[in-house]
C-alpha cells in the first residue's frame, strides 16, 4: 500500500464521475449489506471510543476524587455489560 501511494503515475490521479458511477452501479446489489457494514463500524468505533472515556471518569471522578459511587456504579455497570456480551456470545454458540 506505502508503494502505491509512492507511485507518481497514481498520486494525482482522480477519479471521474462516469468511473464512480460505476462503482455505485456494482455495489447496487449489495446496498443492503454494505448499510450494515456502516453502521456496525460506527457502532464499533463508538464502543472503542467510549471505553477510555469511562475510565477517565473512573479514575478521576472516583478514585482520585475519593467517591466510592462513582467506582460501585462503574463496577456494575461493567459488571452488567459483561454477562450481556457473555450472553450474546453463548447464544451465536461462541462464534464471538
């Protein structure tokens, strides 16, 4: 891939509009699977952006602050999504 983009003849290139149209002519059959594919990747991107924002809130609203809460509702909560996965994994009979 680091060699393509090095590639003079390619660097500039663009494509064109009757080039892209194609492309989307291709993909038509598979719009439905490509609109999962999307959603699963934010979904997916937003679950590994979420996990350290919930441990900054951990450390600083819990333990450096000394609130005792906020770790037992963070404990919990992981606790609780944690036997969700393991559900969801049991039941796709441990294809995660």
């Amino acid at each position: 891939m680091r060699t393509f983009l090095q590639d003079q003849s390619v660097k500039g290139h663009r494509l064109t509009r009757d080039t892209l149209r194609r492309i989307l002519w291709f993909a038509t059959p598979y719009r439905g699977k490509l609109a999962v594919f999307l959603v699963v990747v934010a979904a997916s991107a937003a679950a590994g952006a979420t996990t350290p924002l919930l441990f900054r809130r951990l450390v600083d609203d819990g333990i450096v602050a000394g609130n005792r809460g906020v770790v037992i509702v963070m404990a919990l909560a992981e606790d609780r999504g944690y036997d969700h996965w393991t559900r969801v994994r049991r039941s796709l009979g441990g294809m995660t």
